[in-house]
C-alpha cells in the first residue's frame, strides 16, 4: 500500500499523519480507530516509515529504503508488533512488551510497537500499558489499533490522540469483491457485511451467499403473501442454509439489507444492496409505511443481540418471522 | 521524535496549579504547611482529573528541603530528584502490572527500612483498584501499622473496587470532573505560552469534547495543534474529534422535532460519508437534548451546561420543544444508544434510531404494534403465543372483509376539510384528460417520492376507515401528482370504478390526514397512462426532458443509475 | 557469496554466535545468522535484539588458512538449521554459495544442502562504533567487576533502570555500580583509555546482558576493549565482539548517598562474619524477613542475634579487630550482607555506622575499590 494511494482513500487521516511527522509533532500515542478494511493497519505501517525513513520527504516516507523494507517485513528490531494470542491480548505480552522498551533503541534510539485489535487487551494487559503509555522513558510512540475506540479503556483513551479512519467506501468494497470473481448481487452483498464476519467465508461463500440471497428473497415475499407458508420455510429452509449462529448471524444481516433497501426505495435514493429486486421492493415499499420498516430492521438488529445471547436459533427466527409479518 | 505530550510538560508542578480541585488543593496544603497531614491517602476521580500529580506534589512538598511548607519548592535536590526519579525512596508502583501479593509484600518487607535520601518514603500506588484480594490484605496489614517514615497514596478511578477495609484508613479525597470553565482557561494559558493561536470556538470544542478530564483536553489541543495550518479553528477539532459541528447536532435535532423523517436520514448518510462515527454522533445528540433539558429548567446558568455552547439555534429549539417531548426522545435515543454500542451495523441502527425517534417525537404515531414490541423483549413463549393469537384474528378478519361490507363512516374531524377539497364531478375514466394533462404539467419528481415515501400509511389509514376500500385500492399505484391533483393508475378497470365512484372519499382524507395536504385523485387504467405519459413525452423538446419528464418513474430511474439499462427490466 | 571454510573454525564460531538468537523472538530475521564474507575472512552475528554476538574468522592467521574467498557477499541463515548442519557436516572443509534470491548450498564432502536464506539488507545493523568513550581492561578484571556488582541488581522491573549495573567514568577510572534500593554494591577500578580522557555517566548494562558476558569471559589478563556508544555497549575479544543493549532511564545519582563520616566504626575478618551471619539467617529465614540484630559490646565484641517467634532465637559474639566511636544497636537484611561478604576477596572489612536509622558501609580493609551500602531496618 503506498502513501498517495492512502491519501485518496483516507484524505484527512493522512494529513494528520504528514502534518505530525512533517512538524515533529508525534504523539507518544494514538488509537487509531476504524472499521475492517479501512487500512488502518498499512497506515500505521505508512507512519512507521516515514518516522525512521532518511528519504523521508513532506512527512511521506520513500517506501524503497532498507528501512521502509524492513519494516514492511516486520524485521525492523525498533518496530514491534503485539497481536492477539487466541481470543484476547494478554496481560504477559503487555508485560513483555514493557520490558522490551526499558532497552534503548536497538538501531535509531526511537521505537514504536503497534497494538492490533488493541480492544481485545484484558482488563489488567490494558491497565499494565497505561503507566508505560503515559511515562515512556524514551521516544516511543505506540499505535492501538481497534475498530471501535469505545472499548478500550477510558484511561487509555484520554492518554492517546484518536485518529478515526473513514470506513471503506461501498463501491470500493463491491468492486474488491467483484475482482475476486462474485457475481454483482453477492458482491454488493459482501461488501455490506462486516468484516469480522466475512473472514470465516471467504472461500466457500460464494456459493454459498448466493442461495442465502435467494432465500432472503423467498422468505421476504412469503413473509408478505403467505405466512404460514413462511414458518415452512423457515423450518425446511432457512434454518438448514444458515445452521449456526454464525452463518444465522450473516442471515440477519442480509434480511436487514432488504428492509434498508425499502427505506431507499421510499427515501429515493442510495446504494442497493438487491439492486435487481427492484420490481419487489417498490410494490413492498407501497404497502409498508417507513416507521414500520423501521420497526422492522429493530426486529432483526434486536434478533441479532439476542442471537448472540444464545437463543435458540429456530424460536428466534419464528418469532421474528412473526414481527415482520405484522410490519408489512 | 523528541516532542513531548502537552499534558506531560504542562502537569501541575505545585498544588495551586491544579485546575478545578480547590477543594482537594486547599485542604491538603493546610494539612501540609501544619505537618498534619496522613499516612495514607486515597485519591479517587474520574481520568485526567489531577490524582496522580497531586500524590507527586505532596511527595515532594513533604520531603522538600524547605518543609514544612504549603508548596514544593521544586528548586531543592529532594524536590529535583523526585521529579526526574533519581529519588529511589519515592515508590510509583503501578497496581495493574504489579497487582500479585508478592509485589505487595515486597513493599511491606521494604517499608521497615528507612528512606535513603529524603525524609519520607512516599509509595505512590496507582490505578490501586486492580490489585488481587490477597494483595489488597497485603496492603491492609502495612497499612494498619505503618512506620512513621512512609506515607502511601493511593490512586484510582474506580473507589468501589476497593474493599472498605482500607478505604478507612486512609484520608479520603474525590477529585472532580473539570469544569469547562477551568478546562478552557488552562488551554488558553497554555495556547498563550506556546504562543500559538485558537479560535475561542475551537477552544470551547476541545473543552467540551474533554468531558473533565485535562489530560483528554490537553491530548486534543496537541492533535489539534499539530494538524492545524496556523490557528487552530473549529474546524480542525471537528476533524480530529470526529464529532460534528453544534449546527449539524441542532439540524438533527430540529428534523427529529419536526417529525422529519428523511432530513433524519439524510443527516445519518452524510455522518457516514464525512466519515464520522455514528456512535459518538448519537452520544452528541443526546448531550445536546440534555443540555436542551438542562436550560429549559434552569435557564441562565450556561455553566453547568456539559457540551452545548448557547447559540441561537440552541435558544430557538429549546423554546419550541416541550420539557415531556424532551424526555420522551431522549428516553428513546439512550434506549438504542445502549444497544448501538454492540451493533456490528452502526449506520442502520443510527438510521432506524432517528426515524423511530422522530415517529415518536412528532406523536403522530398510533403506538403500532411494533414500538409496543420492541419494549418487551423478554418472556419470549407468551410473547409468541400471543402473536400468533393476533395473526390468527387477522386472517380471519382478512377472509371475513370482502363480505361484510359496511363501510363505516369515518367521523373524525377531517370531515369538513375533506368537503373544503375542490371537488369537480365527472369520475368517467376517459373523461379526465384535462385534469391528466394538467397534473402531467406540473407534475414534480420530488412531490411523487414524497407521497410515495408515506403510501404505506395511507393505505393504513384507508384500511382503519374502510377496510373494503382498502381491498380495492391495493390494486394501485400513485404515478404523477402537482401537489393538487394525483394521478392513481390501475391494473382493472372494475378496481378503478369502484374507487372513483365510492371510495374516493375515503382516499382523499387519508391522504389529507397522512401529507396534511388535500389532493384531488385523478384515476386511470395502466394503459391509459402509458398512452398520455408518451404523448406528453413526444411533444416535449429532448432538451427539456430531464426536468419536465414527470411520468418517469424515480425507481426506475434510481435503479438504472445503480445497475444501468440493460440488466434491469422494466415490469409495469 | 562463495568461500570455503575450514570447518573446526566454522563450528566453534557458529556455536559463539548461536548463543545470542533465541528461539522466540518476534523479529523474523533475528531467528537467523548473518553471515558475511569479505577479502580478509568471513563474519557471523547472531543476536536476540537484547545482545549480539558476532565473530570473526580470519582469511588467514600466518599460520594457517581458514578461509577462501571466491566472491564477496553475504546471507541470513536459519540458525536452528544452520547450526545443527554445519556441526553434521562430514568434510574438512566446507563451502557456502549463495545463488539467487538468496538460495544457499552448503557442500562438503559428497553432502550436499540446499537452504532458503533471508535478505541480508534486512539485518538489523550493529552500532557504528564511537570512538570517544573507548577503554582497556584485562579479562580477568572485567570478570570479577561484574561479580562483584551483578548479585545486587534489582529483580524488581518496578524501576526497570535498576535491573542494570550502572557504569560512571571520569578520567581513567570506571566505577560500577549496582542497586535494588535497599543495597548498593560499588566498584571501582582504573582503566587503559585509548582517546584520552573518558566521561561516561548513566551508562546502564542490564544484569542479564552482564551474566551471558561472564560466560565468555575467560580468567586471563587478555585486555578486552569496551566502547560505549548511544544506545549500545561493545566488549571487543580478539575475533569476537559481544554487544548488549543498554537500559533507558535515569540512574540514581550514588554518590551523595555515602556517607562521609561515621559515628562507630568496625573491623571484622570478613569469614568470621560471614558465618556468623549464616548461623544467624537459619532462625530469621524461618521469619521471613532475614531480620539480623548487631549490638556494640563493651571490650570490642559485637553480638549478633536474630530472634523467630516460633523457633527461637540465637546470639553469637564476634571479636573485632578494632572498634572505635559510640554504642550502636542496629538491625539490617542479613542476607544482602552475606551476598556482598561473598564477593570481597579481602580478609577483613571495615563496617562504618552513622546511627541506627541511616545508611552504613561495608568495605575490604586493604583497598578503597570497592563498597558496600545498607539501608538498616526498623525493627519497631
């Protein structure tokens, strides 16, 4: 990922950079904040060359010296890197990572570690890198990255400065998607989805997201015409496509797609996520006032807290079922 | 990289510096200046509120050269070495990475010894509440019998995690939250001392953005200040902070209060678009309504106002909202806000917040079914049960409804309207090319989308006065309208009949009732419009065709913009 | 790249460097070794980031050729493998090729191994050597100051700068010293500068670094050169250069913290104390606390106790060699005195008290080197 390319992505993200290396103004530590695929991570890279560049020019680094190379490649030994181990970042990496910041610098005597989905610290790891990220001893600056800042510590909050990333466009999402060989509605599709959920799908989805669309459709307009028929469906159907509470999880999502898709219809506008369902969301968006699709898309996002606090699966779904049919 | 923090080179070196902790200042230089100060102390506050400064001063004052005093002289060697850490007998230990009993027992074998180079041994403990229960009774028994060199302070930002057993023995003080006041005349002493330039507005935002804390406020100067070309304008903490500016809270805030359901949504893209976080949006808004709620009982005290800088817009809205409308939707946003936090979907809940907050707000809304819904989320299986008993009365109901029909009379009060209503007879179906052409003329994209947006709950409506009108009328579609007249195509001629000739009453008040605007219904069959809509197309010059082409369906068009002519098929 | 090499050489060098890489470094590159082939011999560095290791073998000696360049050039090699394969190796000799995008082939004999290298660019690069703080000691100096210094570290890392032994120069005198804060353990000793005058403060090596360079110090009065740079401390050998990382942050200043006076005054035979001390901890370890009580007798004994409340108690009287100034009853940490009785060589120490709530001295009698600094404890 280059600079000039981040900078069209992320415009104002990058100025802040350019503008903190460029007036040496680094903060001893940020959290920068934004959703999947907002490139967080190759910014931070980004940042970390053009601190130990010495082609550095305007704040951007030259991305073609030995040490751009290194720590693209993760071997710069002044540039760290503390994932996850498993579910969570533990309270012994933070320790392991303090004692390796009471050494100086190995090479330039500055040194910068960049926590990956920092929200994911415990309690006592996030609490441990307070004191050592308020107090380093020497130039340090640490990079937390999360997709939502609101779960990290306050206490860490209010001693890093916050950059917060713009989340990818949905085109540019679609188009990625579309180059890895989806069809245009289950790009568009994928593109909606978040990220965390995606990363389990990404090879067999295909298919896989195709048939969960077409059921989306024949439940949406059963829900609409038969309702005892949608229950059948359910049981025969929905509930065998979508078996776990993961796969359920991308269900919901792509049913909430649909109800938003009526908001666009009435609201004249956007992005559709069933473009060529057209013909049946206008005629659905005529019998459905906007205050009951509303109501419908509580429904599904308050089906998806719920399935989280596992619920059974099929009640959860019938009973939904059942609101949406008193919505539409 | 050697640039550092503003919050660390502007940390209060002497108690009177400290912004906003009179209370705590006061009484703890007293206790100085008379030596009577105590062995141990718990300091407890929000973040950036000052505990851990204030536990370094008072480690220096009482070891100061010069002591007893009210104030470190930060001049002597004691004073010189506690603050660069070359004082080995000033203990910081930080509780969360050091919370094992050892750590603590440590500290108990070692406090008998007596303090090398200063008087006092000072243990600073921070972030105190994180040590483990075996550690907190470690500390306990040191704490009981200390010697008469060492003194501990304790630090923490969550006192109810500290068992009671220590918090008395120890001198307790609460550190406050910053007042914004305070907040933002330390910021523009430092601003002036780093001879920089803000904008009185961007100060005030940074202040108010800080929530108390002065490291946050600090944190966001520097940030601010470092991304600004020259003087820190308002603009650049919006940029930094992610948050949105005071109008466009007021803007939302204002289409809420009008029950503005699509200037609600269109507020929520654009969030989206500017790349702003939806959370933290809804967090604003709710602190705007609450300062809204604390001006409209205690007007004229600005300064207990958290967020919102009074400006005419804050003045116009709280004079317009009613205290109960103020409640109820912030009763509303803070029940979604809950839940938005966990939502994977921010943007849609955002969206679905603001239009079911503006329904609510506006009182327009019979409670439907759904809003009494999603207040019960709990004893699923009566829920259920219940439901399933209301679908049943339903579809029994739908199966009863071409029978029985009765057209009840509606007697509400829209009756005399609905006569005001220009009413021209003549209800043949060719006979209406007149009024077609002339609807055509004036016929606006934007009026269509509108009506069609708030169909739904006409047809709700004509369902609620007429449910056999209802039945006919599903059958069609609004397809033009001036704002005066609406043109209603349908696919059989029977349907079309029957709803000019008897339900066109029905129609016209619900639409009056839904829009608050009468309009006249010109009815047509699918063809006929087709033929009228080409030959009003045909005589159009091609030039003009984008603005004057009303019979152009917006979906169609919106949908050929998204996917393009040759994937879509145009169904009528 | 291409030489060959004499393989005893090529072993005994890849098992020094192989000592610095450790196996669970985050770093990629680190779990390998850099090997470098010059005109003048071939030079191999191992490090886990906190040290390094890197060794020199010699084109020739005058007496014997080790190496034999074809081509200049060098490679990053998986240690793990490396090492096991070169010791496995059946020739007397053995070639390394580097082809392109860093393939390797090892040959000797008829064996032949193919190994996938890693970019030597990516290497992280030794400290450019300063020659401004650059001096000489013998080996067997070097070996017994960081004896003497090392044991009274802190192991706590709540002030990680204690971890280390810190190194204050002036002039051509290099004093060492190490504390946890209840001990402080001082050496001194004079030194070869090679740029005239040295001026080295805050210079602090971690205590870890210090006992993996005991390993290679031998007990020879070799000189070995040490240069101090930025962020980097280099103890030069003949072929071998070892490198540690130093510990950021600011050291304690030590010396205003000796007193310069004393108000009772103590010689003792360093064994005689040391066991007696010994006998005394059996009772107070059992406390916990390693709680000893030292009283000032009248005809020049000292009586040594130590009490637990389950167990007992014991006394043992001393004799002193000299005792001078007023009566003193004190009582102190009896282990950190035995750590530090343990690493004097002299026959008899000098105790110096200045009251019973301050600091006092423990130093060998026939030199002024070394010194020994105790917080007492207060026993009520």
């Amino acid at each position: 990922m280059k600079w000039t390319e981040m900078e069209v992505e992320q415009p104002t993200v990058m100025t802040m950079l350019r503008q903190a290396v460029k007036k040496d103004r680094l903060s001893h530590a940020y959290i920068f904040e934004g959703m999947h695929g907002s490139r967080k991570e190759e910014a931070a890279l980004l940042m970390a060359q053009s601190i130990f560049c010495a082609r550095q020019t305007e704040g951007r680094p030259c991305e073609s010296c030995v040490e751009c190379k290194r720590i693209a490649h993760g071997n710069h030994p002044d540039v760290m890197f503390l994932h996850p181990d498993g579910d969570s970042i533990k309270k012994a990496q933070v320790e392991a990572l303090q004692k390796e910041f009471t050494y100086k610098g190995m090479e330039a005597g500055t040194k910068v570690y960049l926590v990956h989905q920092a929200d994911t610290m415990t309690a006592s790891a996030g609490n441990s890198l307070l004191k050592f990220l308020e107090e380093p001893a020497s130039p340090t600056m640490a990079v937390l990255l999360t997709e939502n800042a609101h779960f990290l510590l306050p206490t860490i909050q209010s001693r890093a400065q916050r950059i917060s990333f713009a989340p990818p466009l949905l085109s540019t999402r679609t188009a990625y998607f579309q180059e890895q060989g989806m069809s245009p509605a289950s790009a568009g599709l994928l593109a909606r989805l978040p990220d965390e959920t995606l990363a389990n799908y990404e090879e067999e989805s295909k298919e896989w997201i195709v048939q969960g669309r077409a059921l989306v459709i024949q439940l949406i307009s059963e829900v609409q015409q038969r309702p005892q028929q949608a229950l059948l469906t359910l049981q025969e159907k929905w509930l065998v496509h979508f078996k776990d509470r993961k796969e359920l999880d991308i269900g919901l999502d792509l049913l909430l797609f649909w109800y938003r898709d009526l908001l666009s219809v009435q609201k004249a506008g956007g992005e559709f996520a069933y473009p060529d369902q057209m013909q049946k969301l206008e005629s659905q968006a005529l019998s459905i006032t906007e205050q009951e699709i509303a109501a419908s898309m509580q429904f599904i996002l308050d089906a998806k807290r719920r399935l989280r606090a596992n619920v059974n699966n099929q009640l959860l779904m019938e009973q939904l079922v059942l609101h949406l049919q008193e919505g539409s | 990289m050697g640039y550092q923090a503003l919050y660390r080179v502007w940390r209060p070196r002497q108690l009177k510096d400290m912004a906003g902790q009179e209370h705590i200042t006061k009484t703890l230089q007293n206790a100085l200046e008379q030596e009577k100060f105590s062995h141990a102390y718990l300091f407890s506050g929000p973040r950036g509120t000052g505990k851990t400064s204030a536990a370094k001063i008072i480690a220096k004052a009482i070891n100061c050269e010069h002591a007893p005093v009210r104030e470190p002289c930060n001049e002597c060697r004691a004073c010189r070495g506690i603050s660069d850490g070359s004082v080995v007998d000033v203990i910081e230990i930080d509780a969360a990475s050091n919370n094992g009993v050892d750590e603590i027992r440590y500290i108990r074998e070692n406090v008998m010894s007596a303090p090398r180079d200063i008087s006092y041994k000072v243990y600073i403990i921070d972030e105190v509440h994180m040590l483990s229960t075996g550690a907190f009774n470690a500390l306990l028994k040191t704490l009981e019998e200390p010697p008469k060199h060492a003194v501990f302070i304790l630090a923490t930002t969550e006192p109810h995690k500290i068992p009671l057993t220590i918090v008395s023995r120890c001198q307790r003080f609460d550190f406050k939250r910053i007042t914004t006041k305070a907040l933002t005349d330390r910021m523009n002493y430092i601003i002036s001392q780093q001879e920089w330039a803000a904008e009185e507005e961007a100060v005030q935002l940074i202040a108010r953005a800080a929530e108390g804390g002065m490291r946050d406020a600090l944190s966001l100067l520097d940030q601010a200040s470092s991304f600004a070309e020259d003087t820190i304008t308002s603009d650049d903490v919006l940029a930094i902070t992610g948050a949105v500016s005071q109008r466009f809270l007021a803007e939302t805030i204002r289409s809420i209060l009008a029950g503005d359901t699509s200037a609600a949504v269109r507020a929520a893209d654009r969030l989206i678009q500017d790349g702003k976080d939806p959370v933290r949006f809804m967090e604003d808004v709710i602190y705007y309504l609450r300062d809204m709620l604390v001006a409209k009982t205690a007007p004229n005290v600005d300064e207990i106002l958290d967020r919102v800088m009074v400006d005419d817009a804050f003045k116009e809205l709280t004079g317009q909202a009613e205290l109960s409308w103020i409640y109820k939707v912030l009763n509303e946003l803070n029940t979604h806000f809950q839940q938005m936090k966990w939502s994977s979907h921010p943007k849609i809940f955002l969206e679905m917040a603001l239009i079911q907050t503006a329904y609510v707000s506006s009182g327009r809304t019979e409670p439907a079914q759904g809003r009494e819904v999603s207040s019960v989320s709990s004893d699923t299986y009566e829920r259920l049960e219940k439901k399933i008993e209301q679908l049943e009365q339903k579809l029994n109901k739908v199966k009863e409804a071409p029978a029985s029909e009765k057209t009840e009379e509606n007697p509400s009060s829209q009756a005399p309207k609905r006569k005001a209503a220009p009413r021209t007879g003549g209800s043949q179906a060719l006979g209406n090319d007149g009024k077609v052409r002339e609807t055509i003329q004036g016929a606006s994209r934007e009026k269509l989308q509108e009506l069609t947006g708030q169909w739904a709950a006409v047809m709700q409506k004509v369902k609620q006065t007429s449910v056999p009108g209802h039945a006919w009328i599903s059958d069609a579609k609004p397809v033009a309208t001036n704002g005066e007249k609406l043109i209603l195509a349908f696919q059989n001629e029977m349907h079309r009949s029957m709803v000019d000739t008897k339900f066109r009453d029905a129609i016209e008040s619900s639409i009056q009732e839904v829009t608050g605007r009468s309009l006249e219904t010109v009815t047509l069959l699918n063809q006929q419009w087709e033929k009228v809509k080409q030959e009003y197309k045909n005589q159009q010059p091609a030039s003009e065709e984008k603005e004057s082409e009303p019979e152009k369906d917006p979906f169609v068009d919106e949908a050929i913009k998204l996917v393009g002519e040759d994937l879509l098929e145009i169904k009528d | 790249m291409h030489f060959t090499i004499q393989r005893d050489a090529f072993v005994h060098s890849v098992q020094h460097v192989n000592k610095a890489v450790s196996s669970r470094t985050t770093i990629p590159i680190l779990t390998g070794i850099k090997i470098e082939a010059t005109n003048y011999g071939v030079t191999l560095t191992g490090s886990d980031s906190d040290i390094s290791i890197e060794t020199f073998i010699p084109a020739s000696d005058g007496e014997k050729e080790y190496v034999t360049i074809k081509e200049e050039g060098s490679i990053v090699l998986q240690a793990r493998f490396f090492a096991e394969i070169v010791k496995k190796l059946p020739g007397e000799e053995i070639e390394v090729a580097v082809q392109d995008q860093f393939a390797t082939t090892l040959r000797s004999g008829s064996v032949v191994f193919n190994l996938n290298g890693l970019d030597p660019e990516e290497y992280p690069r030794l400290p450019q050597l300063d020659e401004d703080n650059h001096f000489q000691m013998p080996q067997n100096l070097l070996k017994d100051m960081v004896r003497q210094t090392v044991f009274a570290v802190s192991t706590q890392e709540t002030r990680p700068v204690l971890t280390g032994v810190n190194l204050e120069g002036e002039e051509s005198e290099l004093i060492c010293t190490a504390t946890d804060s209840h001990r402080l353990a001082m050496r001194k000793a004079s030194v070869e500068t090679k740029t005239g005058a040295m001026s080295l403060s805050n210079v602090v090596i971690p205590g870890k670094s210090l006992n993996e360079l005991n390993k290679v110090l031998e007990d020879s009065t070799e000189l070995v050169d040490i240069i101090v740079t930025e962020s980097q401390v280099l103890f030069k050998f003949e072929n071998l250069l070892f490198f540690s990382r130093l510990l950021d942050g600011k050291y304690p200043v030590t010396k205003n913290m000796i007193p310069d006076h004393a108000k009772t005054e103590l010689v003792l035979r360093t064994k005689e104390l040391l066991s007696s001390l010994e006998r005394a901890l059996l009772l107070s370890r059992e406390a916990k606390n390693n709680v000893i009580n030292l009283k000032t007798m009248n005809n020049s004994e000292i009586e040594v106790s130590s009490v637990s409340a389950e167990v007992g108690k014991v006394t043992e009287k001393i004799s002193c060699d000299t005792m001078e100034g007023e009566e003193l009853r004190i009582s102190f940490n009896g282990k950190n005195i035995m750590d530090a009785l343990k690493v004097i060589d002299s026959e008899t120490i000098k105790i110096r008290f200045t009251g019973a709530m301050s600091p006092f001295t423990v130093q060998p009698t026939d030199h002024d080197q070394m010194l020994h600094l105790f917080s007492p404890v207060r026993t009520y």
